[in-house]
C-alpha cells in the first residue's frame, strides 16, 4: 500500500481511523514514518458500546486522535449514510467529553470500500469472502487520505 510521506515522525500524533460498516467497524493506526497499518476490526453490536470500544482501541494504542471516515455521496452530498456517520461522530464526541485530549477528524470516505477490494484481490483475497479485511483496508486508506491532507 502507498506511503503517506512526513515531515518527523515525532511531529504528527498517533491517530486511528475508522470505517464505518453495518456490521463492522474497520480500524488502522498510524505507524512509524507515516505509515497508515491495518489494524483489525469491531464487531458492531450497540452505538454505546460501539463507541466504548473505539475509545478503548484509541487508549490502547495510545492514539492522541480519531479519524472517522464519513460516506458522501458521489456527488460530495450528505445522504443516508453519512448523516449515520455524523451521528456516530456526535455520540463519540459525546462519550470522551471535554477532559480528555483525543480529537476527531472527519474524512471523506468515497471510493475506499472499492479501492479497498481491488487491493484485496490484486493481493490473491476474495473480498466476498473476507470482508472485514476489506473494512480494516478502506480504515487505512481513510487513515492515508487524512495524513496526506495534512501535509499540504
């Protein structure tokens, strides 16, 4: 997978980045150099406990900030899907509360879930056949738009 260049890696904060499925939330975290790392998956069961468990996955990896990837439109539009998103950037907001120190970013999603698979197979995996790695794949791509956007 392409690498995100960087200035130091002591300048840029740890992040994660979250895609945001049905069933499963796909997560990555931002690595050494500038590298965004497939970094598992949540099961998805309830929006309270869905977010405790991406907090959880935040301290556990020490993450000082959470990119959430949001589903426009392809006309760059706010439907169904994103304002499901939204709601679950409200509700994470909500639960880590003004204390602590772990900003959220928002990401425009397009395309990844599609780049994601045809990653998948180029690599020799079904996607139907694995598609919380097709999720873990569209969380790092999220997390590799994120970091190349803030580099410009």
């Amino acid at each position: 997978m392409p690498r995100a260049s960087m200035k130091s890696e002591t300048e840029q904060p740890k992040l994660i980045a979250l895609d945001l499925g049905e069933r499963r939330i796909g997560l990555a975290v931002s690595g050494p150099g500038g590298l965004a790392l497939p970094a598992g998956h949540i099961v998805r069961t309830k929006l309270a406990q869905d977010v405790q468990q991406v907090i959880a996955s935040a301290h556990e990896r020490q993450a000082q900030g959470i990119v959430v990837g949001i589903p426009y439109t392809l006309d760059g539009e706010t439907g169904p899907s994103a304002k499901l998103a939204r709601g679950f950037v409200r509700a994470l907001r909500r639960a880590i509360g003004a204390e602590e120190s772990l900003a959220i970013h928002e990401m425009d999603e397009r395309y990844t879930s599609v780049e994601a698979e045809g990653l998948l197979r180029e690599s020799g995996v079904q996607p139907s056949r694995d598609r919380a790695s097709v999720d873990e794949v569209a969380a790092v791509l999220i997390l590799q738009r994120f970091l190349v956007s803030q580099e410009n």
